[in-house]
C-alpha cells in the first residue's frame, strides 16, 4: 500500500517533499500518495523522471499553515491536505502517513482521523545519534503535562518500537532524571519509577541528560515538555559547536589550512549528527502509522521518512503496540 | 574578608582545593579560609610558594561523602568541614563559601546554618557559553518541583545577579519551553510566563532549547528538575561531539596532519565551553553567597570559583539580591 504524503507541509514546502517522495520510489521502490493541491502539485513532478505507476496525486484544496492553531486546522479546513493524508490512511487506501507540516495539526488530525490505542497518550519517539548506536527518546513533544502511568506507556511503545524497528532485543529503558539513584527526581519521575520497575520491560533506571548521548541506553523516557527542550537544545548546542569550532579554526591561518584537510572528516560527521538521516519521528499510539518531520526538512529527509513509514507499516508496528500495552496493562 | 573554602570535596579530594585557594591567592591576592582536617590540609599546603597572611586552616573532623544524604550529613556530620565553612559565614569570619563537595548536602548546610531570604527558594544558578556573551541558567537543580512563582522568583534573581556580577544593564529574561508563544508550554510554564510577564523585568518571552546557546538572551529560566537535565545534556552532548568529531579526523591520514593544524583552534575552544573558566554555580536565595562547584572541578576552577564568591560578596549581591525580591513581591 502506497504511503500519503503531505505535500503541502514543511519550511521549504512543496518542493522538497515532491523530490523525497520521487527519491524513495527510484531508490525504494516505495509507493506514494502526494496529498495537496494538484496544480501545484502535477506540474513540479512532472519535471522528475520516475516510475509512473508509483506516485499519485490526491487532490484537496486547503493548506494549514504553521501559524494555525491545531484545533482550528481539523474543525475549519475541513479539506487540508493533512486531513486527506489521514483519511486515506483511515480508508484503508494508504498504509501511513508522512508530514513536515504543523506538528500540532498532524497529532491532532491523526487523533480525530484515526483515534488513539486504547487508553494511550499518543507520544512523538525520534531517533538521536550516540557514540555507540541511536538512541530512541520519547516523548519529544506530543504531551507537556503528563502523569507517571504516561511515561510508564511511552516506555512500553519506546520498547516495542526499538524492538521491532531497530531490530534490538531486550532494549535497555531508562527514566530521563537528575541522578541515577531511584531517590533522585521530581515526584511524576519517582513514580513512574516504580511502575516502570514493577514492569517486564529491562528498565536500567535513571540516565542522567549525560548518559543520553553515550549510548548505554536503547530508549530515554521523559515528558514531552522535557523531552521537546532537550530535543532542540541538543540541535542548537551541536550548530553552535560547529559554528564556535570553525571560527577558532578561522582566526587561525594554519589552522586553516588544517581545516581544509579535515574537511571530509567534518563532513561525515555532521552526517552522523543530521536528523535528515533518521527520516522523522514517529507518532507512536495512534491507530495508524504518522511519521513527523522536521519543518526543514530536506529532500532526502522525507525520502528517509517515507522508507520508515513503509517499513513500520510492513512490520504491523501499531498491533505490536497494541498487544504490548495491552499485555502490560494485564 | 576571606572565602571559606571546603578543602573536603570533590572527586579529587583536598589536592586541588588547596592548589586552587593557592592560585587564587597568588593571582588576585584574595584571602581564603581552608576548612577541613588540618592533618591532611596542612602538609598539603606547605609544599606551596604561597603569601602566608592570605591563607589559613579551620580545623573540621567530618568530612560529608558524595554518598551521604543531604539530611543525614546536617544531622549527623555535626563536626563536618561544609558544616564549619557556613558557620565561618554565620559567624561573620569569612565572606562567602566556595565547595565542589556533595552539592546536596552544601544546599541543606546553606539552608540550615545560615537560611533562606523570606519567602524564596533558592536556586542554583549557571553560566554557559553561547555564540555571543555567556547565559545564565536558572535553577540547574535545586528545585525538582516547582511551582509557578518559583520560577518568578528565579527570573528576579537572575536579573539581580547579570546585572551585577556580569554587569549587563536590563538583562534579557526568557522563560524556556517549547514554543515562543506565550500559548507554549506546561501548566507550570504557562502560569510564570504571565507572572514574569506581569513584572518589570525586560521579559523576552519564552525561548526554546536552541535559543539557550545563541546568546539572544542574558538569563534563561527554567525549573530546577529540566535545568539539570538540560545542564547535564549538554555536558555530554559537547564531549560526544567533540570526541566523535576526533573519531572521523583518526580515521583519516590527511585529516590527522589536518588535525595537527587545527589542534590550538580545538584547544582555545575547549578553554571555550569549559565549565571551570566560570568558576561553579552561585546558590542564590540563601542568606550568603555560595558557590557550588563541579565535583570534578580542578584547581582552576577553584581558583575562578573562589574569585567569584569573592567579588560577589563585595557586591553585597545579597542584599540586592533581597531588594529585588522584596520590591517584586510589592
């Protein structure tokens, strides 16, 4: 089943998301339903060699914008192209969805499209580099406010998902807090603590914002307040050592000159660092698969997201969610 | 009047406590008062070149470990050397105290010896590098659950010290969260944002975690439970970087003699990011001045440690400190 693309979504708009979606079709294979205005649409990719029976179009005439608030996108656009996404997804016509629009309105459409699991607060998971393998840290994001039993949930779906998705087994869990001991945090961690240490999961326990990035632990569990500063301070702190580096390197001539030999080595590394490469976050507890991209997105990051999207939706990610909530909730 | 300095903590024991005072003495003549056991200070120190009217000893017998429990170490440690460096404070016979000891135990001693300014609760404040001038972080840990008008209060205290230490006329406030709208964030953040917002501080309005390291704003405010992760995120975020940055440049010939070149441009921007030119953490809020340092701290950043605490008892930070909480508080 093909993957609905918001076509419409993200900084740079539609441009990059036609040539991600023409990306994963010629590298992948992978079929895609490009959502969004088709005049806009239809004459952009017709400028791009690919195979013709692998991308769509579906047509809907609104475009929620950044500035919309996520409640006034699904009650009042009624025809945007996030809604459509999620509505072919609901009509069994697509097998997830991928968007670079507005997160707000993207959680918010997939929760009145599709619905949640059962019982679950729905939590954005991304994908972070370490020195030793990815971490997943969830929630980035979706919830500001959340009691302990949600934190216990997202550790259920973070488990499930670096299972299946990572291929890891018996994923290392541990409570994003202030100290490693079980005594160390505000009163939310301490007693998702304890849930989460009740449970069958391989809780490690506390990891202190050090540890996150060592790469000991196989998923982070925190708030999606918490979770979202750490997200952003994380891309800002590494653009600014980047930026703070060069200019020491700069002031320097033989510096300089040493710059243009390490150049490659520059480069690979802020490959390893670029979130483009791990393709979005993944909307985890919904009744569908919906992958989140950053609204600067480049093309290749929507092609990576596109390739997640299949593959969760091939691996049937949301009934292993399902049957690992349901299990841990007895 | 000379700094009290706990010669007992820190990971590395008394050797660079004592090296640390020595340099402060040597390089800014500040006077300093070393608290601890004096059988193990005192032939420590006298293999130093040092004036000997700037520094001298303060017997103590207990020493409080990283372990111990912050209660347990003021009940029971009665005789400990964090105990006896605030009681020099009490006792009007030293200015300030500088520790890189149990940072638990050093607040409750601060609390419980010399106590809180009415109505507040103390915070921990740090200084970061960013792109442009240093951010002062407030609270990084002292308050893992707060409420609204605690975080008012840290923004008032962050003003106060900027103003006066950093000498930055009307510092620019931010309120971290997850959105610059004031719409964004958690109930908590919310609820400060109007009572900051309500004041006459130059409040810019919330920032995101990729704000923190641009150097827009003078004074970030946040909880002390999200501070420390925050803190301690990026800690290890800028030696992952660094140390997988060096990974890339080893796995190349040309990059390695690269590196070579580049080596004083790495070296300036360590100096750069590194924690100890800034010298510890002001706990702010308390009835003195206290600095609390990095248990990892070495002699320079004692050194710097103690010339803060030195020059922000000759502010009488304090008592602006009070000023600006009693004028807020109407």
């Amino acid at each position: 089943m093909p993957v609905a693309v918001d076509a419409m979504g993200g900084d740079h708009g539609h441009s990059v998301v036609v040539e991600g979606a023409v990306l994963a079709a010629r590298e992948f294979g992978i079929e895609a339903i490009l959502v969004g205005r088709e005049e806009v649409i239809a004459p952009f990719l017709s400028k791009f060699d690919y195979n013709k029976d692998l991308i769509s179009i579906k047509h809907a005439t609104q475009v929620v914008s950044m500035e919309d608030a996520p409640s006034d996108a699904v009650r009042k656009k009624k025809d945007s192209s996030i809604k459509a996404a999620f509505e072919l997804v609901r009509d069994r016509a697509a097998s997830s969805v991928v968007s670079a629009g507005n997160s707000g309105a993207t959680m918010a459409e997939a929760l009145f499209t599709l619905g949640r699991i059962k019982g679950v607060r729905p939590a954005i998971a991304t994908i972070m580099p370490t020195l030793k393998d990815p971490v997943l840290m969830i929630d980035v994001g979706a919830n500001v406010d959340c009691k302990p039993s949600h934190l216990y949930q997202f550790a259920i779906m973070g488990d499930v998902f670096v299972r299946e998705h990572l291929k890891r087994e018996s994923p290392a869990i541990g409570l994003l807090s202030i100290g490693e001991e079980d005594t160390k945090g505000n009163l939310q961690v301490k007693q998702a603590y304890d849930m989460i240490a009740g449970s069958n999961l391989n809780f490690i326990g506390n990891v202190e914002g050090r540890d996150v990035f060592k790469g000991d632990v196989d998923v982070v569990v925190c708030d999606g307040f918490v979770g979202n500063i750490c997200l952003k301070l994380s891309e800002g702190l590494a653009e600014s050592i980047i930026h703070m580096l060069r200019q020491e390197i700069e002031g320097s001539l033989m510096a300089s000159m040493g710059y243009a030999l390490t150049k490659k080595a520059f480069k690979r590394f802020k490959k390893k660092i670029d979130y483009a490469e791990y393709g979005g976050a993944p909307l985890l507890g919904i009744k569908g698969i919906a992958i989140i991209c950053h609204g600067r997105s480049t093309a290749r990051a929507i092609k990576n997201a596109i390739k997640v999207a299949n593959d969760l939706a091939g691996l049937r990610l949301n009934e292993k969610l399902e049957q690992g909530l349901y299990m841990a909730n007895g």
